[in-house]
C-alpha cells in the first residue's frame, strides 16, 4: 500500500501560535503521527494536495517542509498504520458518543418545545461534526456507525410519529432481470438513484421508461402504487436497497445522500451533500432529456460511489496527462 509522509519543521524562534495551528490543521485533515513526529496520510490526490498546500505555506514563513512517498515502513505493516487511522477516528467519534448521550439524558428531562428545539440544534451541530469526521475517515472505522445510528435514534426520538416499524418484503434479483421498469418523468434525485441501482446491481441491460402511467408487467418505483418507493421516513432508493439486500459502505453513503436531499429532514449531514444537490438543481433548470438525465445521473452516482468506496480502501489511482 502506498503512503504519503509530511515531514516538517518551523522557525525555532516562532512562537506556539503557528505549531498549535498546524498541529490543528493536520488533525483536521485525519493524519497521524507513528514515530518521530512525521505526519501520514493514505496516497490519495485529495491528501498529497492539502500536503503540498502545507508544505508550501510553511516555506513561505521560513520553515522547511518535505512531501515523501512512502510504500513501505520499517516496523510497521499496512495494517497497523490503519489501525493507527481507526484509533484516531475512534476517539473522535467517541466524542460525539459521549454528547449524544447526554442530549439523551436532557431529553428524559425536558418536554417543553422549546427544550426539544436546543436538543434538536445540539444534534445538528453532532451531524455536522460526523460529517467532518467521515470526510477523513480513510478506512471506514467501525465506530462511523455507530455514532450515526445513536444520532439517528435521537432524531426519532424528537420526532416519534416520523419513524415507523417497517417490515420490508425481500426482493431476489434473478427475479428482476430482464424485466422492464417504469417512473417519472424529468427524473430527480431519487429515482437518478435508483435508475443507477437498478443498472449496477440488479440489470446492467434493464430498460427504464419514463412515464406517468405503467403497462402491464412493468415494474414501477418511486410511482404512486409503484412496487418499490417510499415507506415511512424513507426514500425509495433506501427501500430498494433495503429489499434486494444490498449493503456496503458505499451504498450506505448514497443511501444517506439521497435521503437528505429528497426529504431534507436534516437526519443526515455528509460532506458531498451539498455539491450533489447544486448539480441535480443545475440539471432540472436544463433542457436535457429523461435519457440524458439518467446517462448523467448514473455517471454521478457511479463517480460518487467510486470514490466512497475508495475511501473506505484507502486505494488511490494516480492521474493520467
């Protein structure tokens, strides 16, 4: 496996402002620290970038500073500098833990609304903070669930009307293929999303109508009386998910990134959310066709589930040109 390793030193007559901002910096970017002060991260653009960005910055203030490729250390194997990335996470995520639980004991407490609204604000800020640290979680740490899943037994708490007890019929993909499928025209997040599912998972040759009415045999989802949409507080690509057993990180991921943006519960708060809703609303300004919003959407989602499960490998491919 293939590291990067960030070595540096700053002025010695600097005072302890520059080293605690950059002891923060590194710390936001999820690098750890084996041996010997050294700094590493796993061999990815986005992380040889924020490296080279400071390295360059302590240069500029009289530092040295030094970007190294590392694929090998001495000592250490691939697996304990990962579980080196794990603890690291851990502990932060165990942060999060601790202040969940002790909106839960405020929330045993305190009825009034307005109560439940500062318990509700202390949650999103918990959301936001398991976003950043999601976005540095290099290799999927076994506690990101965890703490997601009390966030999000919270929330039902606050709101118990909003989450039912859902029992979810199981679907078998062999039964699936061939057949043809239906939804909406002028497709949006949603039905992008599972257009994709259905392509990558179930059918790579399924066809997909875009219609406001099914014909006989045809499977409809995310369709009024359709087969498969929404249940409950889930959207209709959680409910396929769901049904055909399908289940990774980047699934997951994507699962929790169409939620927020088809239902905007605030029940999620991961970093790519923004930026996919900016694109998916560029496209439903423009004059493209069903067929080129589904090209564009399987693209999109295909690119985003990549690089989720990339993360989650700590692989990285170097560019071409």
């Amino acid at each position: 496996m293939n590291w990067l390793v960030f070595s540096y030193s700053l002025p010695t007559q600097s005072s302890s402002s520059p080293r605690v901002t950059l002891w923060r910096r590194l710390r936001r970017l999820g690098a750890i620290s084996p041996a010997g002060g050294v700094q590493v991260l796993p061999a990815r653009d986005d992380c040889l970038e924020a490296f080279q960005w400071l390295a360059q910055e302590i240069r500029q203030a009289g530092g040295e500073a030094l970007v190294m490729h590392v694929e090998q250390f001495e000592g250490l194997t691939d697996q304990q500098l990962i579980d080196l990335f794990h603890a690291a996470r851990e502990e932060e995520y165990a942060e999060i833990d601790a202040r969940a639980a002790e909106l839960e004991k405020a929330m045993s407490k305190r009825t009034k609304p307005d109560d439940r609204a500062q318990i509700r604000e202390g949650i999103d800020k918990l959301h936001r903070r398991h976003a950043e640290i999601t976005r540095v979680d290099y290799f999927d740490s076994p506690a990101r669930g965890r703490a997601a899943a009390r966030l999000a037994a919270i929330e039902q708490s606050l709101a118990p009307g909003a989450s039912q007890s859902l029992k979810i019929e199981l679907a078998v993909i062999r039964d699936y293929q061939g057949k043809r499928w239906i939804t909406r025209p002028r497709p949006h997040v949603d039905r992008l999303a599972c257009a994709w599912l259905i392509r990558r998972f179930i059918d790579p040759g399924a066809t997909i109508r875009y219609a406001t009415a099914p014909k006989p045999n045809e499977i409809a989802f995310d369709m009024d009386e359709g087969q498969f949409g929404h249940r409950g507080n889930l959207c209709t690509f959680e409910m396929m998910r769901l049904a055909f057993g399908l289940d990774d990180a980047g699934l997951r991921a994507i699962a929790e990134i169409v939620h927020e943006i088809d239902l905007r519960d605030g029940r999620y708060a991961r970093p790519e959310i923004s930026g996919i809703d900016t694109i998916l609303a560029g496209w439903s300004q423009s004059d493209m066709s069903d067929a080129e919003l589904e090209s564009q959407g399987i693209a999109l989602f295909e690119g985003v589930y990549a690089s989720i499960l990339m993360v989650g490998t700590g692989v990285s491919k170097k560019k071409k040109g």
